[in-house]
C-alpha cells in the first residue's frame, strides 16, 4: 500500500500563486506515474497534470497548461505542483494520485490511478 499525503493547499487571491506536496510512505512510489486531478463542488474530477516515473514525459488539462507545473523527486517520494496565475475557476479540493501501472503513459484518467491521498483545498479569490 501506498499512502498519499497532499499539502499546501490554502487561500489565494486571483494572479497568486501555490506550491502543492504530495508525500508518500509505505512503498516507493518511484516507478508510478503520478497524477494531480481536482474537484470541485458539484462537479466531477477532472485531470490537472500527470508526470510518467522517468519524470521525462509531463501531462496538462488544457485549462492550466502553462500556469501549472508538475514535478517529482523519486528519491524523496514527493510530487510537486506549482500553480501560478490562479483563477477563481481553480478552486477545487486537488488530490494526489499514484498508477501502479509501469506502462501506463499519457494523462491517464481517475480510474486508471490506484492510490489517492484525502486531498487539499485551493481557494482562489477573485
């Protein structure tokens, strides 16, 4: 089993900026992809970005393509994702995922991912 902690979550005025933290325990999480997805209420869970083990291949909802950036450290077992220009629409409890899957590439969608932490709230301001 893995465990999944997300961190960092907070209030933010629109334009600002957060740094989210995803730490893990239990096993290494340093052959999985990993993914950040969101939600927010009433709505369903929707991908942010994903990041492949090699931390080579980078994913991104075409909504925060070039505000967010996703990151891993395998030998910490964390992911990071840093969220610049945040709008009002970002609002949303972010989860960290892990896929066991050695294969899997591309974004992935919720279903494909095995492991979740109780995820963190960004609340942005406008």
């Amino acid at each position: 089993q893995v465990q999944l902690v997300e961190s960092g979550g907070g209030l933010v005025q629109a334009g600002g900026s957060l740094r989210l933290s995803c730490a893990a325990s239990g096993r290494t999480f340093g052959g999985y992809r990993m993914g950040w997805f969101r939600q927010a209420p009433g709505k369903e869970r929707e991908f942010v970005a994903a990041i492949s083990w090699s931390g080579i291949r980078l994913y991104y909802a075409d909504s925060v393509k070039g505000r967010f950036a996703i990151s891993r450290d395998n030998a910490k077992n964390t992911v990071a994702l840093q969220m610049n220009s945040l709008k009002p629409e970002d609002t949303a409890i972010y989860y960290c995922a892990a896929d066991t899957n050695t294969a899997a590439s591309g974004p992935g969608r919720p279903d494909e991912y095995d492991y979740w932490g109780q995820g963190t709230q960004v609340t942005v301001s406008s």
